[in-house]
C-alpha cells in the first residue's frame, strides 16, 4: 500500500483499493486506513486535518474518531468505514477482504 517512511512525512496517505478511494492515516503512533469520502457529504477526507485521535472533514467540520470511526455528536451520518491494516517494518498493507465485503 504504502511505505512507512513516506506516511511518516505526509500523515495521510490516499490510494485506490479495489476501486474503493481509502486514507492511510498516521495520528501519533496509530496508524488507520478508512474510507477517503466523508459519510456525510461526500467530501474528500484527504483534504481534511488530524487533531487529538480524529479526522475533521473539509466539508462541514464535523470529525470522526480514529479509533471507532464515530461522527462527532450532532450530525447524521453514519461511522467513517475503517479498514483492517497489517505492518511490516517498512510497509503498510491494507486487508483488501474488509473491503471486498462493501462491494
């Protein structure tokens, strides 16, 4: 998927998978892969910032925990999807099987 080192520089990374637009995301130590639209409206999260465990959207502003995928209070939309990461010591793999089960 990507390179630890080059996530490291850019804290969040997209790509394509399956035909799924996904964020690998670096916030401190955690490391996630999510889906790059916002469930909300669409926006593309790439555009979005990390701050304290979360993803703010572009958008709208709400924000979305990296841990559970949870939307900040008051806005209807479901969690952002998250997707199962594997590491090596130089890369980061994505479970390309979580993914399969939206398409």
């Amino acid at each position: 998927m990507c390179s630890r080192e080059r996530l490291a520089a850019q804290r969040i990374v997209c790509a394509s998978v399956a035909g799924r637009g996904i964020l690998v995301i670096q916030d401190g130590d955690t490391i996630v892969a999510c889906e790059r639209a916002c469930p909300h409206e669409q926006a593309d999260l790439s555009r979005g910032h990390l701050s304290d465990g979360r993803l703010h959207c572009p958008h709208h502003r709400a924000s979305f925990d990296l841990d559970t995928g949870d939307v900040s209070p008051g806005w209807p939309c479901r969690p952002l999807r998250r997707f199962g990461v594997r590491l090596d010591a130089t890369d980061i793999w994505i479970d390309t099987h979580s993914i399969a089960e939206l398409l």
